[in-house]
C-alpha cells in the first residue's frame, strides 16, 4: 500500500464511485470526490492531495482544464485528466496545463493504476530534478564569480554564450538576455582580439588553463580579470566553462604595493638614515646603500656574511652585543639606542638606532627592521654645547646683572643666585612667583602694559622701581628676548640692571637743576626788568635826540637790546630741556594740539600720525610747535602742511611738509645752527636739542621751490603703535 492521497473530480458520481473503489484497492486514501472546478480548486488549496485525477468537462464556469490551470499556479500536484473524446482541439488545450498522463472513459481498471503510479513517479523524479535545477541555478547565480558557457564555432573561434549567471551580467552591465545574444569577442576590447584568438589555438590543446585579460564593459570601459576555463562536454558539444573574476583591486593592490616597493627603495637608498634587516641571530638580511656613506662597507658585504655587533667598536661590542640581544629577545621595538661603532677605516662612528620586529604573515618572528642614522657630529654639538650650557651658567651666576625667565602668565620660570645678593630674596622665594609682586605699586600700570606690548611681539627697553626683601626701593632696567620653541614665542629671557645709585644722583642733580633754574629765572627776570628800563631809556633819548648819528647809535642799541631779550628769552625753553625724563608721547594728538593752538585759516592741514606713540622728552611738542609756525610766518604762499610716517628697516621717518617756497641748498646746512636764520634762529636748534635726549635726529630733505620736508628719524625702541 503506497498511501498516496488521491482526489477524483469527476461529475459523473457512478465512475467517480468506481474510480475509488479501483484505487483504494490499490493501497491509495481517495479524498471525498468532487463535482466542479471551483471546488477542486478550494480543496487543492486548503488540504492538497498527492494526485488529481480531473474529468476535462465540469458543471459550472471552470471546466477541468481551467481548473487544472488555476491550482497550478499555487501548488505543485500532478494532474491526471479524464476525458470521453479524442477531440485533437481539446487535447491541445489541454497538453498545455502539462497534465502527467490522459485517461480515457470508459477506464480500464488496470490502467487507472499503472497510469497514476506512472504519474507519480514522474512527479517524483521532476520534482527532484528541478530542486536540483534550483540548486544549481543558485550556485550557477550567486558564485562570487562571473560564469560564462559558451561553445567553438566550426571554425575553432569562440562561440556564443550558451549560459551566463546573473555576476556576469552585473559585471559587465547586460542583461541575460542581450548576454546570450553575445559571444567573447563582444566584450573584450578589439585590441585584445589577437590574444583571444592565441587562447582559442591553446585551448585546441588544453582542457584547462589560466589567463589574465581585459573586459569591455556596456558602457565602453574596461577592467582586469583572471579567466580560469576549463573543457567539458554539455549536451553532448564541447563546451568551454570560463569562471571570470574581476581583479581590479588586485590590480590596484599589486600597482600599489609596486609602488610602495619603489619608494621604499628610492627612500632607502637617498635617505640619510641607512635602512637595514636582520634576522633573529642579528644577521644581515638587507642593508640599504647609505651603509657605504656611514661605514664604508658596500651592501653585499654585510649581507648574508656580518652581524650587526661585529660592526660594534671592540672596547664596547660585549656590552652593546648583550644590550642589544637583550632587546631583540623582548621582541619590542625600541629606539634611541647609542652604540659607537668602527667604520672600514678604523674611525669611531655614533649610530642612533631605532627598530621593530618583523614577522610573517603566520606571525612567526624573522627578525628586525630599522633603522640608523649617523650621530657623531651632534654628540659633538651637544658636547659643546654642555660646556657652553656650563660656561653660560658660570657667567650668569656671577654678573651683577640679573638674568630671568617669564612664561606668558608673569610667572617667573628661572632667576640667576645675584638675586638674593642685590635684593634679598633667594632664587626659590622668586622663582614660581608672579612678577608683579617685586614691582612698586605705582610703577605697575606701565610694566603690565609694557608686558602686554612684549607679547604682541613690540621689545624694548622697560624701567621701573623693584622692592627688594626689606622694603627698599631700587631703580632697574630689563631688555628681553623672545624664547621660541618649535617656533613658537612661549616665554621671554630679560636682563635686568640696577641703576638704583645712578638714579639717586640723577635725582640730586634734578634737585640741583631745579634749584639753578630757579635763580635763573629770578636772574633772567631780573634781567628782563633792566631791559625794559633801558627801552624806556632808549625811547626817551629817541624822543629828545635829533642829531642823525646819534639816532644811528640809538637804532643799534635797541637792536643789541632786542638781541638781548631773545637770548634771555631762548635761556628759559633752553634750561627746560633734559629737566623731565622722556615718557611715551601719542604723535598724533601732539599735532593736533599744534593745529589747535595756531591759526591755519586758509591752510588744509593732514595728519597721519593717529596711533603712533614716541619715547622722547615732553618737549618734543615744541618741536612740531616750531615747524608748524615756521610754515605759517615764512612759507610764503604754504596752503597745505601735513605730517605722516613711513617705516625702514632701522627705525621709522616722521615727515612734516608744506608746499611753500622751500628752504635754499645755501641754507640746508645750517638750519639747525644757533644764531641761523631770522630773528635768532633758536628754534630749529632748541628743536634738534630735544630730540637728541633720546637719540632722535631730524633733518630737511625738500626741494626749493615745493616746501620744506623735515624727516624725525627714530630709532628702534622708541616708537611703538597703539589702537
């Protein structure tokens, strides 16, 4: 007994009838029978039997055939038709359901059971056959590689494709179909044809071979693959089965890895450093060519034939040997190793040697890989350069000067021993400490400001009062230097002088002067007083005297007199000078102020001295007072005066011009004469005065006829800007 489930669809119930009791004598459970098509197709869908055995005409709207059709698109049942006419139309129809075999009414009972056990079987092996179609077709499609069928036309040149998998379409951009319209000349490049036709000679003699080639893609480009084809008999015709795979990344990688070679090559040979490989036991397996230029062994000496250590100098190779050794036992790598080493000619070399170990891919270790670079000129600098360190720590720890560090915060990061000498505190009590707290309170607003400018990058000189450990006050100087570090300003290194003597006598001889320019002004009004005594003298004798000559000898004495009177007058700029110390002047508000005090109806006046500040006496606005008025009383026509700068690599040049008649080059040489020029000719030299306290120099550069140009040249130090 089979068991198999059979269902009979048959309108006639008496046939029906005997159709179950023929096969359940067989062995075979029979469904209920059924009727019509539309519950034929109910039942296969709800409870689906083994085997159909389906009469061609039912009752109803769906024949047998239609019903057949319907249950064949969701389940897979063998269908066995019934049918009482021979009609070739209706069979036709029929064949195309793909039943598994026909009966015909009336029904032999021996054939109703070969027939379904026919069927069956058949079932049975098609079913098998297309799992293992499907099975095949999933391998054939989702191989990693493109697969490609295709035969030899009779002319041994390659054929069509007989079959593609679905890499191979994506590969190459087709559909299946527009595929197996194709054959491989269509998608390797035309160039390539000739080695398509060498591979078809070869493969007359080969069953199975390997080659590379190119790809022509649907859109016109091209990629590497690896083609491996082998022979086979399809469908009894010789059939090539070529498995393609794509090795553009391969390709990419192996370009790569070429190229990484020749670098490495290029950088191992044209390095500095001498780029070497040895293996576990320290032999040379690989020593670039910089050796030659380090030791004077060429390559091919030390490779395959030396160790690393016997290059060591013979007085240290014990000891650099069991180091080293050492280091390659810890497989570690490591660096900054010294170790002095003998060249070819018997000279000591320093090498400095860095390495890592080196493994295969099955991570068994081989050995190491470094490198070594020639040390011994900067063991010499470095040398040297201690015992300067130690030179430079002798001076600096006995000059009377102070030398210090500060970061970018004020703190103090070193201060030479003098310190606790010249004002009592210790190096340790400075050093961690902000600066400001050594600073006068009153003198602390301009060092901070001062601090401020040295950041931004201004170096100058600074002066202010220092309080020592016991409340004294002492007057010093620094000057800084910038302290860069990988380029970059991290700190500033000052010297710092005390003057603190110098100042006290500077102060007594402030004293004094204040003292002399008091008894001088009491002198010069004195004096002043006789003379206008003797105008009013002069007058009257003007007055009562007639005779020509003595009027000639009146007019020369009030000359004298009006000499007199300037030269008392020019004492009391005079003695002003040097009296003050010099502070920090804003350029453009001196020269506004100027404008402001003189009447320059008519005269357009520029000023572009905004934002520049000079180091000079507090006089030095006397100085654009001067030239200011010497335009405006002997320019002749000057309508446009106006001052600017220009900056030089030695300082910056304050420039005054007018556009007046000029000075003559008679008289360029001896502007800045006492006694020069109208009336007395003090106030270019007085102006040339002021400036000389703080090493200002001033010159005139116009050209007669297009107005003076008067050039303050001041030096480096004693300008800076502000916003």
């Amino acid at each position: 007994m089979t068991g198999e489930r059979i269902l009979i669809v048959e309108d006639d119930a008496i046939l029906a009838m005997h159709l179950t009791d023929i096969l359940t004598a067989y062995g075979y459970q029979i469904d209920p029978p059924l009727a019509t098509g539309e519950k034929a197709v109910e039942q296969a869908n709800k409870n689906p039997p083994d085997i159909i055995l389906m009469d061609i005409r039912l009752p109803g709207d769906m024949n047998g055939i239609e019903a057949a059709e319907e249950i064949k698109k969701t389940r897979d049942i063998p269908v066995v038709y019934l049918t009482a006419y021979s009609d070739p139309k209706l069979i036709n129809k029929a064949k195309l359901t793909e039943p598994y075999a026909y009966l015909v009414k009336p029904v032999p009972d021996i054939e109703v059971h070969t027939t379904v056990e026919m069927a069956l079987y058949k079932h049975r092996v098609d079913s098998k056959l297309r799992e293992s179609e499907d099975k095949f077709r999933n391998v054939f499609d989702w191989a990693n590689d493109a697969i490609f069928l295709h035969n030899l036309s009779n002319d041994k040149a390659p054929g069509h494709f007989i079959e593609v998998n679905r890499v191979a379409c994506e590969m190459l951009g087709y559909s299946r179909e527009e595929m197996l319209a194709m054959g491989p000349p269509d998608i390797v490049p035309a160039e390539l044809h000739p080695q398509l036709k060498k591979i078809v000679r070869q493969a007359q003699t080969e069953k199975k071979f390997i080659f590379e080639t190119r790809f022509l893609r649907k859109d016109g480009s091209t990629f590497p693959v690896e083609s491996s084809a082998i022979l086979v008999d399809y469908n009894n015709e010789k059939t090539w089965i070529s498995h393609i795979r794509d090795i553009t990344d391969r390709k990419q990688a192996e370009k790569k890895l070429r190229e990484s070679e020749e670098r490495f090559r290029q950088i191992a040979e044209s390095a500095g450093e001498w780029i070497w490989e040895v293996d576990p036991d320290g032999l040379y397996t690989y020593a670039s060519p910089v050796v030659e230029k380090l030791l004077g062994y060429k390559p091919e000496e030390l490779v395959g034939n030396m160790h690393f250590y016997d290059l060591f100098s013979p007085e240290v190779r014990e000891d650099m040997k069991k180091a080293a050794m050492e280091a390659f036992a810890a497989q570690e790598p490591f660096t900054g190793f010294f170790n002095i080493n003998l060249h070819k000619n018997g000279n000591h070399v320093i090498l400095e040697t860095s390495g890592v170990p080196n493994y295969e891919e099955t991570g068994r270790f081989i050995g190491y890989r470094g490198a070594d670079t020639d040390v011994t000129e900067r063991c010499r600098v470095e040398e040297e350069l201690r015992k300067s360190e130690e030179q430079y720590r002798n001076l600096v720890e006995n000059i009377s000067d102070i030398i210090f560090s500060m970061d970018f915060n004020g703190i103090i990061t070193y201060i030479s021993p003098i310190v606790e000498k010249t004002y009592g505190y210790s190096p340790d009590e400075v050093t961690g400490q902000q600066f400001t707290r050594f600073i006068h309170p009153d003198d602390l607003p301009g060092v901070l400001e001062g601090f401020q400018r040295r950041i931004k990058g201004e170096y100058g000189e600074n002066i202010f009062r220092l309080i020592g450990k016991d409340g004294s006050e002492h007057y010093v100087r620094t000057n800084q230097t910038p302290i860069i570090l990988e380029g970059k300003v991290t700190g500033f290194n000052y010297v710092m002088t005390d003057f603190t003597e110098r100042k006290t006598a500077e102060i007594g001889l402030r004293e004094a002067n204040k003292k002399l320019n008091m008894l001088s002004s009491i002198t010069r009004h004195d004096i002043l007083n006789m003379i206008m005594v003797i105008r009013g003298y002069l007058e009257l004798s003007d007055d009562v005297e007639k005779d020509p000559i003595m009027q000639g000898y009146i007019e020369k004495e009030k000359e004298a007199v009006d000499t007199i009177q300037h030269q008392i007058e020019f004492t009391r700029y005079y003695q002003e000078i040097g009296l003050k110390e010099p502070i920090w002047q804003n350029a453009g508000k001196l020269a506004n102020s100027v404008a402001d005090a003189l009447d320059l109806e008519g005269i357009k006046f520029e000023n572009l001295l905004n934002g520049l500040e000079v180091f000079a006496d507090p006089l030095i606005g006397r100085v654009f007072y001067n030239l200011t008025e010497n335009s405006i009383r002997h320019g002749g026509h000057v309508t446009s005066i106006g001052f600017s700068y220009s900056e030089k690599e030695d300082g910056i040049v304050i420039s005054y011009h007018d556009n007046g008649i000029g000075i003559s080059k008679e008289d360029k040489n001896k502007l800045f004469i006492k006694g020069f020029g109208k009336h007395t000719g003090l106030g270019l030299f007085l102006s040339r005065e002021i400036l000389s306290i703080t090493n200002i120099e001033i010159s005139e550069n116009g050209t007669e006829g297009d107005g003076v140009n008067f050039e303050i040249t001041v030096p480096k130090g004693n300008f800076r800007f502000i916003t």
